[in-house]
C-alpha cells in the first residue's frame, strides 16, 4: 500500500476524548489526577472512564486526548509486561523504561503519518526515586516537577509551580491532595470538557495506589454576577 493511501485511511482527528491530566512530585513520590470524563465531540458522553493506568509494579500512566488510542497504548503495554515477566530475568520494567518505550512508539507512529492522538504523563517510583515526565503525539518528551496536559497546561500548571517547585523534597501526601483537588475544582469552573468526578493515582515505594472516583465541592453562586449568565438582560 503506498504511504497515500495509508494516509487516506488514518484517523485525522481524536473523535471520543479525555481533558487535563495532573501531576506532580511530592517527598514520598509521585501523584497523579484525571477526570473520568470522555467527551464525543462536545457533548459529556462517558462519565465513568478511567484515564490513570497502572504499567507493571512502578509506573502510572495518565493519557488525554483519544482514549480509543489510549486503550490500544493499554493493550500493547499489557503485552510488554507480560513478555518481560515471562522472560525471567531478575529485571523489571520501571517507569524510565515505560516512557522510553512510549516515546519511541509515539515517534514511530508520527513518522508512519498516523499518530496516536494522545498527551502522556508517566509517573513512577523505582529504587527510591520519583520520575516523572510527559510524551506526546509528535513524540515530544520533556521531564519536569509538575506536568499537566489540555487545558491543565494553562490553568493548572501555574498553581502547580506556585504551590510546588522548590517544595517537592517537603511535601507531604495530604498538602499533595489538597494542591491536585484545587487544580481540578480550576480546570471544572474553567474547562468545558472537564467533570466534578475524578481519581488520584499515588506511586510510592509501597506500590501504586488509584483512588476511588471522588467528588469536587463546588459552588456556582458567584456566577449570578457574571454578564451574560441565565436570564441577565444587563
């Protein structure tokens, strides 16, 4: 098949997606935040999607953008641990060898002309050390203390670098879950494609712990004094 008409069958645009996801590195590791919200376009189709993924012992990937693409990422990654188990070696996959091997994938696909239509975090704890980093459609990588995907890159990072950069080495998990849920009550006021519902992932020398969905207290009150807002004329 001639690379034209490879391209004629690829998909030109994400159809069903997930918003923002959150991260940052806290003492003890690494935490991550997503909603559970996958929009078709822009209605709020799917309320239950699950966009925080374990890989392995160590490692959490969170994914906006397709989540079909998303739940090809899931299969082929399943695949991966489940060859490295298989080999017996005494070695196992860590979260700098996941985002490697995604970001060699997402660079390939890109290349081929036929991307998957995803933004990346991969957070992990292996042998006493957080990492943390991003990969995306064109196969960009970057590592950072605080990452954010969507609409999360304008809205939520600068709280992020505020309430973290330079405090990562002090931060305890429950100043950590306080920085995330006031990220996402911004990205639920502000964001659209975004819902009140949504989950923590916790990686830590214990293991990887995802959350329960939970539920954001807002208020919409102050909306009365917007102009333009329900049946305001002035």
């Amino acid at each position: 098949m001639s690379i034209a008409a490879q391209t004629d069958s690829c998909p030109r645009q994400p159809i069903v997606t997930g918003t923002s996801v959150l991260a940052l590195k806290y003492k003890d590791g690494v935490m991550m935040a997503a909603d559970n919200l996958a929009s078709y376009g822009s209605l709020a189709r799917f309320k239950d999607i699950q966009r925080l993924h374990p890989v392995g012992k160590y490692t959490v990937i969170g994914a906006g953008g397709d989540m079909s693409d998303f739940q090809y990422i899931q299969k082929f990654l399943e695949q991966l641990i489940i060859e490295e188990f298989t080999s017996q070696d005494g070695h196992d996959l860590g979260p700098a060898q996941i985002h490697e091997y995604l970001s060699q994938v997402m660079y390939s696909r890109r290349s081929k002309i036929n991307p998957l239509w995803n933004s990346l975090l991969v957070g992990g704890f292996k042998d006493g050390k957080s990492f943390l980093s991003y990969v995306d459609l064109l196969g960009t990588t970057y590592s950072a203390t605080t990452l954010a995907t969507g609409f999360g890159a304008y809205l939520a990072q600068p709280i992020l670098r505020k309430e973290v950069e330079g405090r990562e080495n002090e931060l305890t998990e429950e100043e950590a879950i306080r920085i995330m849920e006031s990220c996402m009550k911004v990205l639920y006021y502000r964001d659209a494609r975004s819902l009140d519902k949504y989950q923590l992932a916790v990686i830590t020398a214990d293991g990887v712990k995802i959350s329960e969905s939970r539920h954001l207290s807002t208020t919409w009150s102050f909306a009365e004094g917007i102009r333009g807002y329900g049946a305001q004329t002035q």
